[in-house]
C-alpha cells in the first residue's frame, strides 16, 4: 500500500452534503488576514454561510452560532488554537475543527491534531483543499448519527469486505465502522469524526495509490493530471480488476482493521516521519499523520500492500 495520501481524494463524488446552508467560522487575530481568507473561501464556497472572529472570542461564537465546521489559522495563535481544540472536543465534538497551517507552525498541527482536530489544510492549498475537506468531514458527521441503537447487546462485531475501486463506497463503508464503534463504546463521540477520517484516507490510500497505483507526485503536474490518471486506470486492466479487502473486528475493549490492497506494494521501511515538521505541509502526509494521531497502532506488511490499524477503548 503506498504512502502518499491526500485528504482532498478521500471525498466520495457522488456524496453531497446535506441541503441545507452549512455554517463556517473563521477564526484569525490578524483583521487583514480574516479579511483575505474570507475572500477565498467565500469564492471558493460561496453556499456556505460564513463568519469570523478572534481567537479570544472563538468559544463565544461557537456557542452563539453553532456553526458545522471551525477554521483556525494557527499561526495567528497556536496556544489558543490547541486550547480552543481540547474545549470544542469536550463541548461540541460535533463541530470539525481544521486548523489552516503555514510553514513554520508544523508542529502546532501535529499538537492539534493528537488533541482533536478533525483535519487540517497548508494555507497556500487552501482554495483547492478546503471544499473537499469540509465535504469530508461534515458528510462523516451527517452518516454517523443516522443510526442511534445497534447491536446493544453484542459482544463482538466484524465484518470482512471485498470492494472495487469506487469511492462511492467509501462513505456507507466508514459510516458503518463509525456506527459499530459507537454501538460496542470503543470510540467515545467526540473521536468519531476524526476515525472516520483516519479510515477514510486508508480506503482511499488502497484505492487510487495502491490498486490504480497513481503517485501523489502527479499532482505537482496538476490536479487535472492526477484526476485524470485515476480516471484512466479505474477502466484500464489490470488496475480495474484489483479489489480492496477491509476485515473489522471489534470487540468491547479493542478494535482491529485491515486495509488490503492488490498493488505492487511499496517499502514501509521508506515511509517518512509524517510528524516531522518538514512533512506536514507535504501531500503524502497528512492522511498518514491523521491516521496515526488516532489509532494506537499501525503496522504495515512487509509486502506494504496492507496496514493494521489497532484503536483500544478509551476509559
């Protein structure tokens, strides 16, 4: 399974948000930067109803104005930024936080995100990043309080997939996994978005960089290109005919998942340190450090065509 990831893939096309308007806060102590960054994001998301403050008044407004997703431009206050991720985690585990990133505050991300940030976006990627991350995030939230009461008296669930590679499927699949934490209280609330996510770039990683075998490095060349090689290859032999095996196994002290591929397969041993500050920005990264901040475990086969994922119940 190759290790370049990238969270903008991990949205599936067919996948909309819900129809009604979704809410933004921005948060940013710099007035000229909010102002600047509101000008992206209301040309890049211009349904999205959106508002702004400062790091000093972010609780208060998240109180009053319960928005879906929370924007923290980290390097305008990295210690409010962290502290605003523990108290929405305790308070509002429903509301995404992703915290935007500029070179020099790297380590702050990898801090918010062990805390409880949902995801997070380099600032010079924000127009091209930030509608596929929201999209992610908020459609994991939406899926996952569909279902309430499920399996109440199991002892252990598990479930073994084989599937295409059709991102379609990625969010009932995650929706599912979500829904089984919840029902055997492996996975408290407030962590359930940020393993969707985790999960998500896995099935995503096995997809299109392990199966289809499309490099990350393509997008250098342009999303276009990298777009546009998957497309080629979910048609093209032999990429077409290779399948991802997911097999969950949860009981009510751990839960267990295998992501296989049908890929060549990669080194793990070349895997870089997606927590080092020179990789955070990088776009082979981020879904490794996401899925690492969550799970208490990842192995990779010595082939690196399949990953082990390990969450223990948090007491």
């Amino acid at each position: 399974m190759a290790a370049n990831l990238q969270p903008s893939l991990g949205v599936p096309t067919a996948m909309p948000l819900a129809q009604a308007p979704i809410s933004v806060l921005l948060v940013d102590a710099s007035p000229d930067e909010r102002a600047r960054l509101e000008a992206i994001l209301r040309t890049t998301l211009p349904q999205v109803v959106l508002s702004s403050t400062v790091p000093e008044q972010a609780e208060l407004a998240v109180h009053r104005d319960h928005p879906a997703a929370v924007l923290f431009d980290l390097a305008s206050s990295p210690q409010a930024g962290l502290s605003l991720v523990k108290v929405l985690r305790a308070t509002h585990p429903e509301i995404a936080v992703i915290v935007l990133t500029t070179p020099g505050n790297e380590t702050a991300a990898v801090t918010a995100i062990a805390h409880g940030a949902a995801s997070y976006i380099p600032k010079d990627m924000l127009a091209q990043d930030l509608w596929p991350t929201l999209q992610q995030v908020i459609n994991l939230k939406v899926e996952s309080l569909k279902h309430e009461k499920l399996f109440e008296h199991a002892q252990a669930v598990q479930r073994h997939f084989l599937i295409p590679n059709n991102r379609d499927l990625i969010g009932p699949l995650v929706s599912l996994l979500q829904e089984d934490l919840r029902q055997m209280s492996v996975c408290p609330p407030e962590d359930l978005i940020r393993f969707g996510v985790s999960i998500t770039e896995t099935l995503v990683n096995a997809m299109v960089h392990g199966n289809l075998e499309v490099s990350s490095g393509l997008i250098e060349e342009g999303y276009e290109v990298f777009h546009g090689m998957i497309s080629e290859r979910v048609k093209l032999l032999p990429y077409s005919a290779r399948r991802v095996t997911v097999i969950s196994s949860i009981t009510r002290e751990q839960a267990r998942f295998t992501v296989r591929d049908e890929g060549r397969g990669f080194d793990p041993g070349s895997l870089p340190d997606p927590t080092h500050p020179d990789n955070v920005g990088r776009a082979y990264g981020r879904g490794l450090l996401l899925i690492r901040s969550f799970m208490d475990e990842v192995h990779h086969n010595a082939r690196g065509n399949e990953i082990t994922m390990v969450k223990n119940r948090v007491v």
